[in-house]
C-alpha cells in the first residue's frame, strides 16, 4: 500500500489594499504564505512466488519493501507589479517564490527559489523570463527498495558467439574485469543479450537539484484577436542525478580504463570446470553491481512552440488550429564526475534511456478541430510528427560510439514519422456524449530495430512502443455519462 498524510495551511492576501504597491502601478503585492507536514509511507509484501522468481518471465524476484519519511515545510509566493499602463511598458511584473523543506531522512534540509520577470511593451505581446533552483528527494523506492539481482545490462564484450571465437574485446582489457586467461574466447555470449545486474535502494542519497532558466515571448496580435502563439526557450540543468550508472557503462569503463571504481562492481561467476565459468548471465553470482546513487549532471536545452487560430466560417461552422511542439537543440549527460560529457540530441540508443531512449531533434502535434453546424456534431484530424534519428553507435562521441551493423544496416537510421489520427464526437444531451475515431489512421508500422541497439526495458519487440505505435491502426469507441 502507498499512504501519504498532508497537513497544510495557506494563507493568501491582496496587500494592495492595504496599500503595498509601487507609484507607477494600479494593483498592488499579491503574497501567499504557508506551512505543510507530510508523511509518506509504502510497504509492499509480495506473496511467495513473486519472492523466489517462480513466474515465468518475472525476469527478477519481487521483494518485500517498507519506507518512510516525514517533511516539514514553509513557503512563499509573491507577485508584484511594478509598471502599469506607463510608457513603453503595458505591464511589467515581478514573481518570486521560496520552499524549505525539512525532511527526517538523512540529507536534513533543502531550498528551492524562483525570481521571475514579465513585460508586456504593448497589448500585442509579452516577454517573460524566469531563473528557478528545484528540488527532487529521493523517493521510497529510491531508498529503500531490497537489492535484487534482475536483467540489466545488454553486453558483454568478453563474451564469445561459439567456444573459441574471439570476442570483441581484447584479453588485456577482459582480464580488467575479471576474465581468466582459460576463460578468455570461452564465455558463452548471451543470445537474448540479457545479463545480470545487482541493483536496490541506497538510504544515502541526496536529493537532485535543478537549476532551469526560461525565455518567452507571448504574441496576441490585437489586429488578428482569434490568433495567439507562444515561444519559449529553455535551459535545465539537473546535478547529482538520482540513478544507477547502467551495467553497460560500468561494464565498458572497466574494459577501457581499469578505473578501479567500476571494476569493484563487476563480478563474474568463480571458475568450478562448468560453461557459466566467467559469465555474467549463467546462475545468479555473475552479476554486475548497479545500486541507485547520485551521479553525474543532466543538461536539456530547446525550443517549446505553440500557436492558436479559430476561424469563424459563418453558417459553415468552426475550425480551431493548433501546433504545438518541441526543438531538442541539446540533451547532455555526464554520467559521473570527470566522465566527460555526451550529447543523445538526434540519437537513441541504451545511453539515452533516461527518458524513452529515443531524442529527435524535432517532435510536434497539429490538430484542427471543426465544429460543424450540425448540432452536437465535432470533428478532429491530429497530425503527429516524430522527427528522425540514428543510433547512438554512429556518434563521434567515444561515450556513445560502438560497433555498427554494415551488412543489414537495420535501425541504423530511423526516418521521421507521420501518424495521422482521426476522431468526431457527438454531444446528445448536457450529460451523454458519445466519441469515435481511429488512431494511426493509416496503419503505419513501427521501425525496426536490432536488439543490441536497444535500451534495456524500453525497448520491446525490437521497437520503441513507448515513441512509436507498436500495434498500428487503434479504433476506439467512448461514451460519458456526466451526472
């Protein structure tokens, strides 16, 4: 079960009234202040077959797990205006804000703040600017999940299709982690290129900061009223990610450098004369060590877009338009502190699995919705695009580069896609209103990809679902009843 308890107080005041305003504005500070208290709880208990990883396809055991925390918080939020209706500036305001929070787990306090400005030069369209420092605290599951030994890792170098066949890796850089002269060209490679890893909770890490910087403009041409679009640019940095290193990064690191660090945490199964002698993947002692931790830095940098028509076709109906969407300029990640720096903007692949695995430079929606002069009747047409990518492995970048396939060349590069959806509703009373449509209209198949390409867990069925429609064309039917 998941229990949580909230106690919380808030006050809100308008101080204008009071009086707290500048010479130059109408409306004065506006200021919320408040407290809160919460605990969190979890505690799941497994039956007996999910503990000792009886079930088919389980592919790890499923632990019994408890945790809690408490946290005490205060909190401000202000906004002040400071011109109104003064040359050059239509409006400008000032936004501020500040948390500290006061946990019972062992990092004690954190501070969060925001300051903010917005300037309107005219009706027609705003600027706005924004510096914010975030907090995230590690999660229950972050702290205290059991260690447990489950499929993490997707290589393995040292390992050999066929007894006697040379791996990719060298003897010298294999016996860094652990691999025998008589195992050399012996371990057997695993066909499904799943290996083991030994991962859990860690109660010692810290929470995650992020500091996100933001610039946009808003434009509400007053000559086009039914028009309205938004730029916004955006620069986030997250420092001591809460995560696990990956068996495949701990793995490669020891295999180039030795670095002693990520050796200790490769542990392959003892020689006893048997075929699992070296492996990471036959029984349960091989196994790489992957506990959650506080790693390196996260840096994302774009362009969000939107914009917003309605056209008025008179006796003909209603259309509404919209586009919306996303420019990836830069997705960075530094694995650990002196790893260097790698950039997945453009790529997918098993190190950019922090978020779905695959990084377009562009993804976007457009929708038009049309209200048809039938009464209740509405319809839609979706278009999303998903911009193209290539596999990590063809970076230039040594933390990304690998092995690429020259022969079949399959999810070397996958093109942009279009999905095309359709839908229409009809309101039949104040309460009932019935919806039909198709998604992926035109049945497009998912790409395809190699197995060894693929992030663990995010990839299924040689394809990214959770980017891609896996199951082509989806109907659907829905009816509400509001009461």
């Amino acid at each position: 079960y998941n229990q949580e308890m909230v106690w919380e107080g808030t006050i809100v005041g308008d101080l204008g009234k009071m009086g707290v305003k500048t010479p130059w504005a109408n409306d004065g500070l506006g200021l919320s202040i408040g407290t809160d208290w919460r605990e969190e709880k979890t505690q799941l208990l497994p039956d007996e077959e999910f503990i000792t990883n009886d079930l088919a396809g389980q592919g790890s055991p499923t632990l019994p797990t408890y945790g809690a925390f408490t946290v005490w918080e205060a909190y401000t939020e202000a906004r002040l205006p400071l011109l109104e209706d003064q040359p050059g500036a239509k409006s400008l305001d000032l936004e501020a804000g500040y948390r500290y929070s006061d946990y019972s787990l062992g990092f004690g306090t954190t501070n969060a703040w925001k300051i903010g400005l917005q300037w309107a030069p005219t009706s027609d369209f705003h600027l706005r600017g924004m510096y914010n420092v975030a907090v995230r605290a590690p999660n229950i599951q972050e702290l205290y999940l059991q260690q447990r030994l489950q499929l993490d890792g997707s290589e393995d170098p040292c390992a050999s299709s066929a007894p006697g066949v040379a791996p990719a890796a060298s003897a010298a850089a294999c016996a860094n982690t652990g691999v025998t002269a008589a195992e050399y060209g012996n371990i057997i490679k695993n066909p499904a290129n799943q290996y083991n890893g030994l991962v859990g909770g860690n109660p010692n890490v810290k929470p995650e900061t992020a500091d996100t910087t933001t610039f946009g403009v808003v434009f509400t041409p007053t000559f086009l009223p039914s028009f309205n679009a938004t730029l916004d640019y955006y620069d986030i940095k997250i420092k001591n990610i809460i995560g696990t290193y990956g068996a495949n990064l701990i793995l490669n690191n020891c295999l180039s450098t030795a670095n002693p660090l990520f050796c200790s945490l490769v542990h392959r199964a003892p020689a006893t004369g048997s075929a699992s002698d070296g492996s990471l993947w036959l029984g349960t002692v091989g196994n790489i060590t992957d506990a959650t931790l506080n790693l390196g830095e996260l840096e994302t940098q774009g362009v969000d877009f939107e914009l917003n028509y309605r056209l008025d076709a008179g006796g003909a109906g209603k259309f509404d338009f919209n586009v919306s969407g996303n420019y990836d300029l830069h997705t960075k990640t530094t694995p650990y502190v002196g790893s260097g720096t790698y950039d997945c903007a453009g790529y997918y692949g098993p190190s950019c699995g922090a978020d779905g695995g695959v990084y377009p430079h562009l993804k976007s929606v457009t929708r038009v919705n049309y209200t048809t002069p039938l009464p209740g009747v509405d319809l839609w047409a979706k278009w999303r695009f998903i911009g193209p990518v290539q596999v990590q492995n063809l970076s230039q970048n040594p933390l990304l580069a690998g092995f690429v396939d020259p022969i079949s060349g399959i999810g070397n590069h996958i093109p942009g896609y279009n999905y095309l959806d359709l839908g229409m509703s009809y309101t039949i009373s104040k309460t009932v209103t019935a919806r039909l449509g198709a998604n992926n209209v035109l049945d497009k198949d998912p790409p395809i990809i190699q197995t060894f390409y693929g992030a663990p867990v995010l990839d299924s069925g040689n394809t990214y679902p959770q980017t891609y429609d896996w199951g082509g064309r989806y109907l659907f039917v829905n009816l509400t009843l509001d009461f």
